[in-house]
C-alpha cells in the first residue's frame, strides 16, 4: 500500500528560472517552468511497486491512484527490489572513481560523445545562456546495441558505446552493466504503473522502452566550499529532465529539491525506496495529465562535504512517435501535443534553448 510521506518545506523563496542551466544534450534542460492550473499539491507519496505487481486488485489500485496523485508533483517514491550489493558495490565503484587522479579520470572522457559516454569534468557542463556551470563531474554510460542494429545506424548520435573506467577499476564495466541493465528494468516497470493510471494498457510503454537509449549517470558534487570564488554556482540550476521517466536510486548526501506548488522541497526518499521524477516526454505522452517534475540540487548553508548520486534516465527509442495516448484527451483536457518522433522532439527542445548547432544530424 501507499502511504502519504510529506516532504519538508524549506522556506526558500520561489523563484521563476528562465535561464538554462547544466548542458546535457540527450537528458535534461531547464526551461521557463509553464504555469499549472492544478489542484495545489505539495507531497511525494511512498509508494510500493511489487504490491503494484502482486497485489490484489484493489492494493493495485491504490498504487496507481498514489503514483497519479503524487506525480503532480513530477516525483514519487517507490520501495525497489534492487539488490543492496550492487548497489553498495556500484557506489563504492564510482566513488573510487571519482577519487583516481585527474589525469586518468581525463582518460575516460570522448569529446565526440558530447558528455553522452564516460567522463566529464567539473564546470564542462555550461549552459548555453549562463556563465554559471554546474558544480559537478560525472560519467555516463548506456546499453550496447549490436553493430549494425538499426537504431545505432540510423540514430549513431544517441546511442554511444560505454566507456568504463576498466584499466583502473577491473570489473567495473560488468558491474556498472549489470546497475544499469537492473535500473532500466524497474523503470520499464514502474511504467506499467503509469500506463495504468492514464487509462492505457499496462504494457503501453513496454515496447517504445526496449532498447531504448536509456543513460545512467553517476555525479559527484564537490563542496561547495571549493567552488569557484566567482559565485553563483549551484551543484544543479534548475532544470526538468527532457526523457520520459529518471529514477534516482540512491544518493550519499542531501541536496536534491524539488519545485512544487509550495514552492521547493526537499526529496527525501525511506531507506531502500528509489525516487522517480517525469520527464517532458511523459508530458508530451501524457498530454499533460502528468507534469515534468521541476527540480534542482543546492547545498544547504554548513553541508560542507562532497555528494554522489546516479540517476537514469529512460528514453524511449528515438524512433517512437510521441503523440499523446488516446485516453489523455478528452473534452476537458484537449489534444494539446501534436506527433514528433522522439529523437526530433530532442533536437527541437535542445535547438529552442540553444543547445544544439547543426552538428547533430539524424
Ligand atoms: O543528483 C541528483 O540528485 C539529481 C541530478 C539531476 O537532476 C540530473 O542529473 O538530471
Ligand atoms: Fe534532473
């Protein structure tokens, strides 16, 4: 069962961000955040996802009914079965990792990749209308898809062969595979929750999910303390991630906030439950029955120590046509999204906030 879990106000002033912050071509942006004219909501619901997949029909019901009200906020929690040893051993992995020397951190990164594989450094992320880049370094990686698989031909930008820190930290690639490989799958079932509450099919999201070009990300946030004296720099600016669901399973400190109708508050997930915010494709899917989750990471005044988090972004395959699901337009809430291909609505949000020159090609 679902049970209410208020998130703590923090009082800070709700500000609108027009600006574009933290860089990442394939994954997020910011945006003038659209004016709701939803019910006041303020609270991220604790939900359980196996109760979802072996409940009975009304314990089902009530995880969907939980997850559709709390995603008016764009975030939810969800108790995860993922296994604690990959997870302490992923984390322990890529804490080493941001620990080695500079220099060979440096070795993992491709320019050609545009921060879409391996590693990338502190303050690279610039936004194309801010002189404020995040306070954060961090590696990407995705799946393989087979060479000569249509996807990569016809879409080589999106998807990217992974680079793992293997030379330094033997093993990693097999273990960071396997986190992905595991996170991705509860992503494509906690779907199912969500294909549920629009009124769809649950197995609607299943097909344009397989071999989608899925990105796990771990980052590490320095102290802010050594941070550039220039000032401004905030771990992450504001932003909602373009993809349609990012689950976030675990993160070593505070830090995470998220915009609600209260203004921002703190993401604070029970022990052992992963949190998941929607994306502005999930939007465009959903008609806007379910918002983009607004969010950003700060450092609050005295946290003086470093932050890891990985989160995962779930993208459809660039070649889905995203058009809202039948049962989201209705009457009262109009067809509001027209039919784009999902690598080309990337490109046209990536092109509207400045992102991208004409050195993406399809
Ligand atoms: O570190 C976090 O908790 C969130 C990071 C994030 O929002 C992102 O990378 O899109
Ligand atoms: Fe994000």
């Amino acid at each position: 069962m679902w049970v209410i879990h208020p998130a703590a106000a923090i009082g800070i002033d709700d500000v609108r961000v027009v600006k574009v912050s933290s860089f990442s071509p394939c994954t997020e942006v910011t945006l003038e955040r659209p004016l709701r004219h939803t019910d006041p909501m303020d609270e991220i619901l604790d939900v359980d996802l196996m109760t979802f997949e072996h409940g009975s029909p009304s314990e089902r019901r009530a995880v969907v009914d939980g997850v559709m009200r709390s995603l008016q906020t764009g975030f939810v929690y969800t108790r995860s079965d993922m296994s604690t040893s990959v997870l302490d051993d992923a984390y322990d992995t890529l804490h080493a990792f941001f620990h080695l020397p500079q220099d060979r951190k440096d070795s993992y990164s491709s320019p050609a990749a545009r921060g879409q594989a391996g590693y990338t450094g502190l303050m690279v992320e610039t936004a194309a209308i801010s002189d404020t880049p995040d306070w954060k370094e961090m590696i990407n990686w995705g799946s393989l898809v087979a060479d000569g698989h249509p996807l990569r031909t016809k879409y080589p930008h999106r998807y990217h062969d992974p680079i793992f820190p293997e030379q330094d930290l033997p093993g990693s690639a097999a273990l960071l595979t396997e986190f992905h490989d595991t996170l991705g799958q509860l992503q494509r079932r906690f779907l199912r929750v969500i294909a549920e509450g629009i009124g769809a099919h649950h197995s609607y999201f299943d097909t344009m999910t397989e071999e989608g070009s899925h990105l796990t990300r771990a980052i590490r946030y320095p102290p802010m303390q050594d941070a550039p004296a220039d000032g401004g720099h905030l771990w992450a600016e504001e932003h909602g991630d373009i993809n349609l669901i990012t689950a976030l399973p675990r993160a070593t400190a505070r830090g995470l906030q998220v915009r609600t109708d209260s203004g921002w508050v703190d993401a604070v997930p029970p022990d052992g439950h992963v949190i998941i915010n929607t994306g502005i494709m999930l939007e465009h899917l959903t008609n806007g029955m379910i918002p983009i989750g607004w969010h950003r990471v700060v450092a609050e005044e005295g946290q003086n120590d470093e932050r890891i988090s990985v989160v995962q972004f779930c993208h459809p395959t660039p070649w889905t046509i995203l058009t809202p699901a039948v049962s989201t337009v209705t009457p009262e809430r109009p067809q509001r999204f027209s039919a784009i291909s999902a690598s080309d609505r990337l490109d046209q949000v990536l092109w509207e906030i400045r992102l991208v020159g004409d050195e993406i090609t399809d």
